[in-house]
C-alpha cells in the first residue's frame, strides 16, 4: 500500500506522507500540528479524538489515515471564523463547562455534528449522542446545558 | 519612611532576610533575570511551605532562593505577573491566582499573569495535593500583590511629592483627588529594577471586601481550550523531536531475563535503547515505535501475587506487618472505655466494609517530552509534584538537581495520580541515549496498569447507641486505605478509631481524599444502620449525636442545608427508589450529601443515581462557580468509585486496563446535580478539590438499603449488576 500524501482538512489540502495504517489521529496530531484532538484511550471509547469526516462524528485514533483520504476532515481547529467562536465553543465558555478541558476539543466536535444533523435535539437526544464522550472532571451536567444553548444560538442564526 | 538603597526597596527590619537570599544561589539578578525590569515583591514562605516538606530528602531551589514562597512583579509596561509553584489539573488554580492578585493590585484579573510550575522560574513548591493551593498558596500571592501595591504607592507619593495618604491605586493607576496626580503603574516603575522581600504580616484585603475574589470570573484560559489550542504536554513538540515506546511485561514486578531485539533494531529508522530492566525504542513516528516493539522478544520473570478475590484477607492477615501499607499506623483519637460504651448500648451494630482499589484514569494519559542540551536536561510533564519529579529525574539520571527543569503544562487532570511520574524518567533515559528530543505518551493501557492505584481497605466497625439514639460507643479499624477522617466528628464519649498499615499487592498512592472517602463511606453506613436499630429517622439520629462545639455545628449546617434543599422528611420515594443521606469533613471543609436512586436488581445497571444534592462549607468562597464545578465533579466522580470502578487483578496481572473493561462515568450516568454553597466570609478559604466526593457513596449505599433493605457494604456496591 502506498504512502498517503495528502488529506483535506478544513478546507485546505494539507501534504503529508504517512503509512496508511497509521491512525488519523496520530497523522492530524503529530504530522500535520493539529494537536486539537487528543489521544485518550486509543480503542474508540472516550471520544477524546473526535473530529468529522463527511460532515460525521468519527473517533480518529480508529480511523486508518488511508480510509479518510480525499474527504473532507473538520477539526476543532477549524471551527471558529477569525475571532469569532463557533457557538457551541461559545456556549461552552459560557456554561463554564470543563476544567482540565482535555475532553473539551472532543466534545465540542461530537456537539457540532449532533446539532449539523439534529438542530433541535432533546435533553435525552443529547445524553445519547454525547454517550461516547468522558469527561472524567465530571462535567457533564454543564455540557448539556451548554450543547441546549449552542442549539437555540444555531437556530437564532448565530452560527 | 522605607530608604532606598542602591534601588533596593527594603523594610529595615526584614533587612536580614536580603541577607539570607544574598547568601544564597539565588541573586536580585536572577530575579531580573526572570522578569525583566520593573518591581518585584517576593514572599518568604511561612509555616504554610515548611509544613509542605515532603518528609524524605527532596532538595528544594530552583526558580528562587528556597525561602521564597511566590512573587509577584510588576513590568515597566505596568503588566502583572505572578509566580507559583502550584500546577492547573483542571481545578482552575490558575484563574482563582490571578483572582486574588488582582483584588490586592486592583487590575481587571484577566490582565494577570499567571506563571506556574515552571522548576527554572517558579518557587519550590512541594506539590499540588491535599487541597492546599487556595488556603496556601492565594494568600501568599494575595500578600505579594498587598505589598506590591502599597511600595506602588510609596513610589508615587514620592515622585509628586503629594501627601501619601491621599493618594488611591485603581485600574492600573496610582492616582490623587480628581484624578491628580495619575500614573500608570508602568510609569512608576519603568526604568527600576525594585526588589522588596516581605514577611507573612502584610495586611490584606479580608474576604467581606474582595471584589475580584469572591466572583465567578471565568476560566482564565477557556478559550485556548474550546479552540484546541491549549497545549497540554502530549501536544508539546521540539525541533527534531522522535517518538519513544517502553517494552511492558505482562505482569507487575516483573524481572528481564532475557531478550532478543534483533528484529526491532532491522526495522528502518528505529533506535532500541537498554538501560537495565528498561527496554525501549525510539522512531520518527509513534506508529514506527509502536510496530517496533511487538517485534521485541522478551522473557520475564514474576513473583507469585495475590489476586483480587483474596485481597481482603490478605489485607487483614498483613496487618502491622506489610511494608508500603499507605503511611503510617495510628489512632484517630482514643477516649472513654470501648467496654464500657458496648455495656451502655441498647443497640449495636458490628460490620465489615471494603473498598477496592480504583484507578484514577486522567484523560490525558502520563505523558513527557524530554530533551538534552550541553549537559542540562528539560522535561514538560503533567505531574502534580513539578519539583519531586525533578529530583526523581535528577537521582535516576545521575545530574545535578540544577542541572534538570521540569516544566508543568496546563494538564489533563490528575485526581492525584499524577504525583510520580515514570514516563518522564524513561523519556529521558531515551532522549539521552538517541541525542534527541523524545516525546513518550503512555497508553491507555499503561496508564491503567504501570501507574498507581487508590488504596483498597477493609474497615472494621462496632457501634452502640441507647435506645433514645444517644452514641455510646465507637470502634473503628481500617486497614491500609488510610487514617485521614478517620476519627468520627459525631459526640461519642467512648471512641477509638485505628488505622493499620498493611501490605498493599498493587502500586498505591493519592488519590482524590482517598482515606476519607474509605473512612466516610463505614463511617456513614454504619450510621445509617445504627438509626435504623434504634427506629430513628437518620437525619435526626446524626442531628441528635452532633454537639456545640465548632467542627460539629459546621457539620450540622451542612446537613440541615443538603436536607432541607433535598426536602428531606417531606414525602416518600416511589416504588423502586431510595432516598440516603450520609456527611463527612476533611481538609478543614464540610460536607453533607443526599442521594435519591432507583434499583432495578434484574438490570445490567442495577443503582441509576437520579438525584444528588450536595451541601459544602469551606470557609469564604473564593469562586463560587469553579467551587460548584468541582462539587459537581466531585460528585460523578465518586458515582464510579461508589457504584462500579474496580481494578480487577489476578496474580501480576491487571484484567481489565481499558476503557472498555473499566467503566468510568458517562453521560447516562450523571444524575440531577445541585448543590448548595455555605459562604463563610469570616473563616479562612479552605480547598474544596477533595472534600465534596466523599460522602457520595454511603447518601448512594443509604439510599438502596431504603429502597431494597439490603445493606451492601462493598465499594462498589455494583461492579458487575447486583451482587450475588
Ligand atoms: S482516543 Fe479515540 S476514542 Fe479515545
Ligand atoms: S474537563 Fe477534564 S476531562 Fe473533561
């Protein structure tokens, strides 16, 4: 198998040259200095890595780099316009909900993808979608608070 | 009037201390050094820091004469900054600093800067644990900043020859009446290299009148985080940086025997390093490391271990003989005769607690970057001891303590198990050998099994009461999960409480209020079993057994507030539900818990916790939203640890070192939070890291013994659905 040597990330396509069976993670991260997504558990289940291929919540430390080639990968450092935040990185300022913020990043892309699909989710829709996600501060009762604000700020066309 | 010496500003009676610092390694120079021009205002640690000294050796210096407890300084462009040697884990240590700096100097607390756990530039700290950074380290700086702003003031009575006392510091500016005369503090002390040393008697501003302190400011550096772009050590990289990766046995204590690395040095661009029993490989990519050492063959060698399923009996059978048992033996308080008081009971209760062992699993996993230059090596790591892992360093390496610095990013949390860190020690050892900066990252397998754990515990109890639900007696014993609250804060006239030091199979260490949790947990169990022999309400059978002396009225308003928020006493729970309570104090601060679950014994998850109302008191709050944070935190936190976490173990052997093996709270399992704060302005700031996790687990055990009438007296009370 060929080396991979490109991926499209936010927007930009970005040169690389990575065995294929690396993770995208370790690509993102150590390859191209996109160090927004973190390495948790490395087997799919703390949702610490999460960025969106195709518009989809994905756990990169899962993803073989060669699988995501040539689709359009977002991670949180694409997020914001300039100075301004994306709403759900605002509402989360807001609700004051992390403190290490390791699992912040994570979050903050598997709430940008629940609400690209579901703009008007429940409290339960949250909790469900937000299920793979640890935060091991604790603070999830804020990130729910946060993601029902970040909703209605999509919704009143803030995004 | 304060002379002025060669540019020195110095207090005539603390002359002596200049002295000191002149006869150590440590200069005004060095201070510059570090800052830059401008005034500087160093605090000499107080009894605080001398009763930080970790007991063995540990040399002390680095950033600072080791008198030294924090300094504040004020540039020529009037910016603030501040310099401890405490370390961020998420309990925003950094934001309540600058609070408090800011309330002294007058600024906007965002325009503080906050510098920490840097061993080159900082103060020698002992460690961030134990709750202390708030009750030590904001006064020390709140000190700094008191004297910063008063020497502030000298410096522009002096330069408009105005009448000092007319003169006000607000905004960043000295100023007169009607705003004559005004200067920035930039502009008083542009151009200056001003020293003053100051004693613990600096004068400040008491809590009633803080206003920066005392507020829910936000997170200092949030945005960093909701950007990604705080970088934590994992995302730390150097100029021709390499990846490291560390052969593992497959159980713990293992010795090499032998072991074959031919394949792993064939593979292109991989380095093997040996240093002793350490075994490891360096790459250009972590994958390459990683793909490396599956290609290693090794035999080991392991000693024969004890497993789970004996380890309460080993605990007991150890007692007062095993090394390493968490800390020392002792009593928690002997009064009155244990006879006696059994003698006088109308009711007893006699059982038998246990507590496993639970792994603290920090998000980010141990991690260190480490490289060499000209002899000298720098190490980022997350630890909570930036100091002790520098002389870890310094003794495994074989340098000079001041030939090594550790610098502590803003870390992936710790919950106190990230006080030693063997990551760093070993990414050294392979930077050394390849001449590289190296980057080592544990798995989360590694983390789950090379670091350490929360002590296991068997606690003994025998209790007796009259028949009006009056204590009479109170035997206590735990043994090896430790003597913190070990004594009950309950009128007991006859009272003993022991703690036995045992012989521990697994790597133990801090944790999150480790022994309290253990202790409160029996504690309030057997409590609550004891209210019910007697047929009282357990509200009022702890209310009735608390008296008037401080502690205990602290921990009466900490009940009566979680009750009353709770509505205690007011209606029944519904069929399958439970309602407990249980309260506790550690650290100096209190807290009250009250529990409502729902059980479902035929359900994979039997105990869903629906409700947790949480009172605490910790003297004046310092940030009232970061405090109800870490209460919030705390509390799902110690959810795990009360209903499912455990290390599962079997002679050497962890058997469930994932994520998907070891259950950690998750969205489904966080509860309706709320929590009551209890501000008390007039008493000293107390941490609040610790305290609020550990009376969750007896409200969560009480509450299914209301709903079930089975008593389970086993942390967790659910590791694998409800016990057999
Ligand atoms: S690191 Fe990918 S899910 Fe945990
Ligand atoms: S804020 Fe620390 S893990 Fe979520």
């Amino acid at each position: 198998m060929p080396n991979v040597k490109g991926l499209q990330v936010n927007g930009a396509d970005r040169a690389t040259d990575a065995h294929p069976d690396r993770s995208l993670l370790s690509v993102l991260r150590d390859d191209l200095g996109l160090t927004g997504a973190k390495y948790g558990c490395g087997e799919g289940r703390c949702g610490a890595c999460t960025v969106l291929v195709d518009g989809r919540a994905i756990r990169s430390c899962q993803s073989r780099v060669e699988t995501v080639a040539g689709k359009p990968i977002r991670t949180v450092e694409g997020l914001a316009a300039g100075e301004k935040l994306h709403p759900v990185q605002a509402a989360l300022l807001d609700a004051g909900a992390m403190q290490c913020g390791y699992c912040t990043p994570g979050m903050v892309m598997s709430a940008v993808a629940l609400l690209e699909q579901h703009p008007e989710p429940t409290r339960d829709d949250i909790v469900a979608a937000m299920n793979g996600n640890i935060c091991r501060c604790g603070t999830y009762g804020r990130l729910v608070v946060a993601i029902e604000a970040a909703a209605k700020a999509m919704k009143g066309g803030a995004k | 009037m304060t002379p002025h010496l060669d540019g020195i500003v110095i207090e005539p009676e603390r002359y002596e201390l200049i002295e000191a610092i002149a006869e150590s390694e440590w200069t005004r120079r060095q201070f510059f050094g570090i800052t830059g021009a401008g005034l500087i205002v160093a605090l000499l640690a107080g009894d605080e820091a001398a009763a930080q000294q970790p007991q063995r050796g540990g040399q002390r210096g680095g950033g600072g004469p080791p008198e030294i407890g924090g300094w504040v300084h004020i540039g020529a462009d009037g910016a603030v900054t501040a310099y401890s040697g405490k370390v961020e884990v998420g309990q925003n240590v950094r934001t309540s600093l600058a609070q408090a700096v800011a309330d002294e100097l007058r600024v906007p607390y965002q325009s503080v800067k906050i510098v920490l756990a840097d061993t080159a530039l900082v103060p020698f700290d002992a460690g961030t644990f134990g709750s202390r950074s708030t009750p030590a380290m904001a006064p020390q700086l709140r000190r700094a900043a008191a004297a910063a702003r008063e020497a502030l003031l000298d410096l522009a009575a002096e330069k408009s020859k105005a009448e000092r006392a007319t003169l006000s510091a607000a905004d960043g500016k000295v100023s007169g009446p009607g705003g004559k005369p005004s200067y920035t503090y930039g502009d008083l002390t542009q151009g200056q290299k001003l020293m003053k040393v100051i004693g613990g008697d600096v004068p400040t501003t008491t809590a009633d009148k803080w206003t920066v302190a005392g507020t829910s400011a936000p997170k200092a550096n949030g945005r960093d985080i909701v950007t990604g772009g705080h970088k934590y050590t994992s995302d730390v990289t150097r100029p021709g940086m390499v990846f490291g990766k560390v052969l593992r046995p497959k159980k713990l204590k293992s010795k090499l025997v032998s072991v074959d690395t031919r394949a792993a040095e064939a593979a292109p661009g991989v380095t093997v390093v040996r240093d002793g029993d350490l075994v490891g490989v360096v790459a250009p990519t972590e994958y390459t490391a990683a793909e490396a050492v599956k290609l290693i063959k090794a035999e080991w060698d392991a000693p024969a271990q004890v497993s789970a399923k004996d380890l309460f009996q080993h605990l007991k059978d150890k007692a007062g003989r095993g090394g390493g048992g968490g800390g020392r033996g002792g009593g928690g308080g002997t009064r009155g005769s244990i006879e006696d008081g059994l003698k006088a009971a109308d009711k007893k209760v006699t059982a038998t607690y246990t507590v496993a062992y639970i792994a603290h699993v920090p998000l980010e996993p141990r991690a260190a970057v480490a490289e060499w230059a000209d002899g000298k090596l720098t190490v980022w790591t997350g630890t909570q001891r930036p100091f002790g892992v520098r002389d870890d360093l310094a003794r495994a390496l074989g340098v000079a303590a001041d030939k090594v610095r550790v610098i502590v990013p803003d870390t992936g949390s710790g919950y106190g198990g990230k006080h030693t860190v063997a990551t760093a020690t070993e990414a050294a050892i392979l930077a050394r050998k390849v001449g590289k900066p190296v980057k080592l990252v544990w798995t989360r397998e590694e983390e789950f099994t090379w670091a350490y754990f929360r002590p296991a515990g068997l606690i003994d109890v025998t209790a007796g009461a009259k028949a009006d639900g009056t204590l009479t007696v109170w035997d206590f014993h735990n043994y090896n999960s430790g003597g913190s609250s070990l004594a009950s804060p309950y009128a007991v006239p006859n009272h003993r409480a022991e703690f036995h030091p045992t012989d521990s199979p697994l790597a133990q260490g801090s944790y999150r209020a480790l022994a309290a949790t253990a202790n409160t947990f029996a504690r309030e169990s057997a409590m609550d079993e004891l209210a019910h022999a007697v047929g009282l309400d357990p509200l009022a059978f702890r209310l009735k057994n608390l008296g008037d002396a401080a502690p205990q009225k602290r921990l009466k308003a900490v009940l009566e507030a979680a009750a009353k928020q709770f509505g205690w006493g007011k209606g029944k729970p519904t069929e399958g539900h439970g309602y407990g309570l249980a309260a506790g104090t550690e650290k100096g601060s209190f807290v009250a818990s009250v529990a409502e679950v729902a059980v479902d014994r035929k359900a994979k998850n039997p105990v869903r916790v629906v409700r947790v109302v949480t009172a605490f008191e910790c003297g004046a709050v310092v940030n009232p939203d970061h405090l109800k944070n870490q209460i919030e935190g705390a509390v799902v936190m110690g959810l795990g640890g009360a209903l499912f976490e455990h290390v599962d173990f079997d002679n050497g052997e962890i058997l469930n070192p994932t994520l998907g093996d070891y259950r950690v709270p998750r969205f489904r399992d966080a509860p309706i939070l709320e929590t009551v704060l209890l501000d008390r302005k007039e008493l000293p700031s107390e941490g609040a890291g610790e305290t609020p996790i550990i009376a969750v687990a007896p409200a969560v055990a009480n509450a299914v013994f209301q709903a079930t009438g089975e008593r389970l007296r086993a942390m967790p009370l659910v590791p694998n659905g409800w016990p057999k």
